[in-house]
C-alpha cells in the first residue's frame, strides 16, 4: 500500500516548480519596456538593478547546489574568475565568435572542479572550506604573475561587450542606447537565471535529491547504505562551477575587462554564500528571493544612507541569521505548515467531539 501510495502522489502532485519557471520567464520578458514605461530615462538604472539582482541569484542558486551535499566551498570566486578570464584569452588569442567564450568559461570552470573536487572533497567542514578558499587565493596569485602579453599579468585585459547599439541621430535620444544595452544584457542574465533554474529543479525531482540529504545528514551511513558520496559531491560541485563560471564570462564582457583583484574577490564568494542563507538554504526558491531582496535592501541603503550603507547591511543580514535562522523561505513555509497543522487538529477534534455532542442532546 505504501509504495502503491508514493506513486499516486508523486504522479498527482502538480509541478510547482516548473509552473514557477515558466512565470519567471514570462515575468522577465516584460520587465524592460514596463521599467521604461514606468521610468523613462531612469529605466536605464533600474535595469542595471535588475540585471544585478539576477547576478546575484545565479551566483546564490549555483552555490546553493553544492551545499545541499553538507559542503561548505569557498571557492566560488575561483570558478567566477575562470570563466571570466576563458572569454578574456579566447577573445584575444583565438579568432573565435564571441559567443563561445560564455560556455566555454563554464567548460573551464567545470574543469578546475573536477582537478580540485578530487583533492579535496573527502575533506570535510572547515578543512574542505579551508582548501577551496586557498584554491581561490592561488589563481588569483596566477593571474597576477601571468605574462603581460598573454593574460595582462596585474593589470587585467580588456573584453569587448557583447551588445553594441548604434546611436540614429533624429530617431533615438542618447540614453536610450545605453536603455538597449542594458536591454540585451538584462534577456542574457535571465536566461542564464533560467537555465540555473532549470538544473536546480531537474536535481531536486531527481534521485539525486535524497542522495544529497543523506550526504548532508550523515556521509557515513549514506555510503553504507549504498550512495557514493565521492561521486555525488563532484558531480555537484562540477554542476555548480560550470554556472557560476558561464556568470563570470558575461560578467567580463558587461564590466568590459577582467582584473585579478576584481574576478577572483573574496566579496563574490560572501555573496554567494549569504545569500541563499538569507533566502533559505536546500531549496531552488530561497536563494532567488534572497537575492532579490537583499539586492533591494542594498538599493534602498545606498539611497538613504550614501556614507556606510555597508553597515546598515551588515545589521540587515546580522538580524535575519539571528531571528529567522531557516531564511526567509525556510521561515514563511515553516510559519505555514504550522498554521495548516494547528487548522487541522482544530478540524479533527471537532469531529471528534461531534458524536459525543449529538448523544447528549439526545439524551
């Protein structure tokens, strides 16, 4: 009967996750002509906002996938500066479409996780977090020591954008070719986000999912009971470097160069990391709502406070850890099924208490 009920379950359940998927998609194809409807001239910013909000969802969402196997990694900022660099050197040394260097910096990014997943992921906790934040601090080192010729050495390359509109005097105003870039940029970041998504969702309907908690839970008894934590963990860490390395290539040609200190900073891997803690951890959700709110968060600081809206920032994320320690996901669902829960035992006492009402006023 249990396993006979399992399947209707999983067969009646209505995909939630991929109706959401399609919502974002459809949502987003809207955002820049309502922003501009909305704004005007100042659509130019708030889609810089925007595009920065899905950065930041992608990098949580990508980081999120190693830590449902119980990995702490430090090392995101490595795969971030490995896909940044991969466009950087194809642009300039290979007569390549631009185009290639953005899966070809997760390609790379996949890579290095698989040499450095090998070493290091039999390590655990604070050892693993330890060998993945000095992984980070070497390539940094390399590119700085690079030949100037080939990789720019400590001053960094120059990258060519991917979009270029072309000013029509009489037709167009001038704000508005920087409305069309930030346009094109705005649909390439979505669909990044869409894809990252899409593979977050695909893992959490897999197998993979109860082989991830169980890691997570206990990697001991998991391997006992027939799961292979060394494979699970790489093939993770790989799938979460590779998105997060194809984030660093369209990053490069958006900012328009890389920099050692810049793509391999030690600030991309604590946004990756607090993010998804503030959004919720385990879930393809919560790191999207926590990027998208903390990204305003920070926008309204910035506006309020010009002079140490860091700080301001720092208390914001200080409380939530504090007072809603399962994120803001984790915190509504929990608050949810509390209520559905208490509703219910309200419902089955009054049933229960029904008969015995009915026999007294008969008698």
């Amino acid at each position: 009967m249990r396993p006979a009920a399992r399947r209707i379950g999983v067969r009646g359940a209505a995909p939630w996750d991929v109706i959401g998927l399609v919502l974002l998609i459809v949502i987003a194809a809207f955002v820049p002509d309502l922003l501009r409807a909305l704004f005007d001239r100042a659509s130019v910013s708030y889609l810089s906002i925007a595009i920065n909000a899905l950065s930041l969802a992608v990098l949580a969402l990508t980081w999120d996938m190693l830590a449902r196997t119980g990995q702490l990694s430090l090392a995101h900022a490595a795969f971030y500066g490995a896909g940044a660099y991969t466009t950087a050197l194809m642009l300039r040394h290979l007569d390549l479409p631009m185009w290639v260097g953005i899966p070809a910096g997760g390609v790379a990014a996949a890579v290095l996780a698989l040499l450095l997943g090998s070493l290091t992921l039999r390590l655990r906790a604070i050892y693993f977090a330890i060998a993945t934040l000095a992984f980070a601090e070497v390539l940094k080192a390399v590119a700085q020591q690079a030949p100037t010729a080939f990789a720019g050495g400590n001053a960094g390359m120059n990258v060519a954008p991917l979009f270029r509109p072309v000013f029509v005097a009489g037709q167009m105003e001038r704000w508005e070719v920087a409305y069309l870039r930030n346009e094109a940029y705005f649909f390439v970041y979505a669909g990044l986000l869409a894809l990252t998504v899409l593979v977050s969702i695909a893992l959490q309907r897999s197998r993979l999912r109860h082989a991830f908690t169980a890691i997570r839970t206990n990697e001991d008894v998991a391997g006992v009971m027939g799961v292979r934590p060394a494979r699970i963990k790489l093939l993770a860490f790989m799938l979460s470097s590779a998105g997060v390395g194809m984030l660093g290539a369209v990053e490069a040609h958006r900012i328009g160069s890389v920099l050692p200190d810049q793509s391999f900073s030690v600030a991309t891997t604590v946004l990756a990391l607090v993010t998804p803690i503030f959004g919720g951890l385990y879930t393809t959700l919560g790191p999207i709502v926590g990027a998208l709110g903390l990204s305003s968060v920070q926008e309204l600081l910035k506006r309020t406070f010009s002079d140490g809206y860091l700080i301001g920032y720092g208390v914001v994320l200080v409380l939530t850890i504090l007072f809603m320690p399962r994120g803001v996901v984790g915190t509504l669902g929990y608050a949810w099924r509390k209520h559905g829960s208490g509703r219910s035992r309200a419902t089955e006492g009054a049933k229960a208490e029904e008969p015995a009402t009915k026999r007294g006023d008969a008698a």
